[in-house]
C-alpha cells in the first residue's frame, strides 16, 4: 500500500473527527488535515469530494447550503448519530493498527 492509498483508508476517520468539533465547509477540511498532519496529508477537492459524497449517501454525515460570512453560498457538513457510532469503530479499528504498527516497526528487545 503506498502512502496515497493509506491516505485514502484514513480519509473517512479523519472527516469524522474533524466534523465532531462541528460543522464545516469542503475547503475548511482541506486546510484542517494540511493543519493537523503538519503539511504530511495534502488532500485536494477532486479527493475529498467524492468522499465526503458517499460519507453522505452512507448516512455518516449530512450537509446544508449556507450562506457564508463573505455572502457565498457553501455546503456545509455535519456528523449525525449514525456517523458518531462509525466514529467509534473507526477509533477502535486504527488504535488497533497503531498497537501493532508500534510493536512492529519499535520492538523491544528481549535478552534470550
């Protein structure tokens, strides 16, 4: 899996995370993960899109047209019930992959 493929499987945990401080418009997001990832995650609108689409379809989030504070029309997103208990397992799968990863890639030496 290269780093754009794991980029992708993490897309949906990271939207959910981000959308648990509230709602929040496509770019927002975009500039959130280049934010938290520390420059590492450099999604652009052709990739989170279609993302946040099917999220939508799958029912993890809604979203609504407002007008922004600069008198644009936005879409903005929302987590709902259904997305916070996917949020949940998405927590509980990752911390998963992050135990082994550490064990994996840091292992502690044994004496024989």
């Amino acid at each position: 899996m290269n780093f754009k493929n794991l980029a992708g499987a993490s897309a949906k945990p990271i939207i959910l995370s981000l959308l648990t401080s509230g709602e929040t418009y496509g770019y927002q997001i975009i500039k959130r993960v280049r934010l938290v990832s520390g420059g590492t995650l450099e999604w652009t609108s052709a990739m989170l899109y279609p993302v946040l689409h099917k999220m939508e379809k799958d029912g993890l989030i809604r979203s609504a047209w407002k007008t922004s504070d600069e008198n644009r029309m936005r879409k903005y997103y929302s987590l709902t019930e259904r997305g916070s208990a996917e949020l949940a397992l998405e927590k509980e799968q990752w911390r998963g992959v992050q135990a082994a990863l550490r064990k994996l890639l840091d292992p502690v030496e044994t004496a024989d």
